[in-house]
C-alpha cells in the first residue's frame, strides 16, 4: 500500500506543477499580447501626429502661396487625404500706411510697428487636426514669415 500512497502524491505533483506552469506562461502570454496591443496603438498616434507636424508646414507654404496669389486672407482651410484638417488664422504685421495702400483689405492687422524692417511680415496660427486615430491629434504651431 505504501507504493501506491507514493505513486499517487508523485503525479499530484506533477499535476500542480502543470497547473503552476500553464498559470505562469498564461500570464506572461497575456501581459504580452497587452503590451503589443498598446505599442501598436502608440506607434499609429506617433505617426499622425509626425504627419500633422509635416502638415502644418505645408499648409503655411500654401497659405503664404495664397497670399501671394489673391492678395489679403484672414483665414485658410485646407483638408489634406479626408484625414487632416488644417486651418490657418492670419495677422499682417504693417505701418499704417502700408495698410492704407491695401486698400484696408486685410481687417487682421497690427500696427504698432515704426520701422520699414518690420514692415511686410505675417504671424500664423496654424492648427492641424485628425480624428483617425485611436484618440484626436491635434498639432499647433505659430509662425511669423515674411511676405
């Protein structure tokens, strides 16, 4: 009988052991699959909102382009992919008679400016939005360029 009491308390500890180790690999497995789920979602927000950066500095280009083209904007939208919406919101840094000369086209300006140096700049606020990824990007960037 004492063979069999032996016998029995060796597979019930092969048994337990079993249960430790497919408890442990389960867990390390789980932990795993968690931490690749929230390296993938981190990479995809990682590269929409580089994206958003690259953007915004062609969304000022154009808006600077536009200017050029159609004279005095206040404002510039622009949707790039469906994904990314850019808006562009304008300030003109003029003297007072550079403003006069545009025929007061431009209703964003400021003026406290005296010298000629100064004269012919605008100041952007650019923000670039996207709803494509697991949470909203948005990137904002100020600008002053000459014009």
């Amino acid at each position: 009988m004492q063979r069999k009491n032996n016998i029995l308390k060796k597979d019930a500890m092969a048994m337990i052991m079993a249960i430790v180790v497919i408890v442990v690999v389960s867990t390390i497995m789980a932990i795993s699959l968690s931490m690749t789920t929230l390296t993938t979602k981190k990479t995809i927000d990682l590269y929409l909102y580089e994206q958003a950066m690259i953007y915004s500095k062609s969304v000022a280009e154009l808006a600077l382009l536009k200017i050029a083209k159609d004279g005095c904007q206040n404002s510039f939208n622009k949707n790039f992919d469906g994904i990314y919406d850019a808006n562009v919101t304008m300030q003109y840094i003029y003297t007072e008679e550079e403003h006069n000369k545009t025929g007061g086209k431009c209703n964003e300006y400021i003026s406290y400016i005296k010298t000629d140096e100064q004269n012919g700049s605008v100041l952007m606020d650019i923000s670039v939005t996207s709803d494509a990824g697991s949470e909203p990007i948005r990137y904002f960037r100020r600008t002053i360029q000459k014009l």
